[in-house]
C-alpha cells in the first residue's frame, strides 16, 4: 500500500521550505496540517495522515521523537 500521491508530494514540499516545516511543527491538532496541505493544492484527509504519521518522522512533524502513544493521541 503507497501513501496518497498529494501527501508525498506535500513531503517533499516540506523538505525544503523552512516555514513550512515551522507551521507543521507547530500544530496542535491534524486538521490544522490537513488545512495546511490543502491550501497549497495537496489534498488528504485527517485519516490518511493517521494511518501514515508512523512513517513520517522528519523532526518538523509534531509526533517527532514523541512516542507511539503521544503520535495516537494527537490523532483523537
């Protein structure tokens, strides 16, 4: 199973836009990096992202280095 091509896409994105990756690290909730994506033409839903925040591990996502329990609870 391959991650939505939007969400890739907005990956790579975020790999070379420092604000970006601030707006993203500052998230408090998914549907605020969902928004985010979606303003700048990526679109994915909150559970899309769920199911593939585990791979996603750059130090600019909110889950970052916090533990599997801390990444569940920031998806409810």
């Amino acid at each position: 199973m391959q991650p939505p091509i939007s969400l890739i896409n907005f990956c790579q994105l975020l790999e070379s836009d420092k604000n970006l990756q601030y707006q993203v690290k500052s998230a408090t909730n998914p549907k605020e990096i969902v928004d985010l994506a979606q303003s700048l033409g990526h679109d994915f839903t909150n559970n899309e992202l769920r199911i593939w925040s585990k791979e996603l591990s750059a130090p600019y996502f909110p889950w970052s280095q916090m533990g599997d329990e801390w990444r569940r609870n920031f998806f409810k």
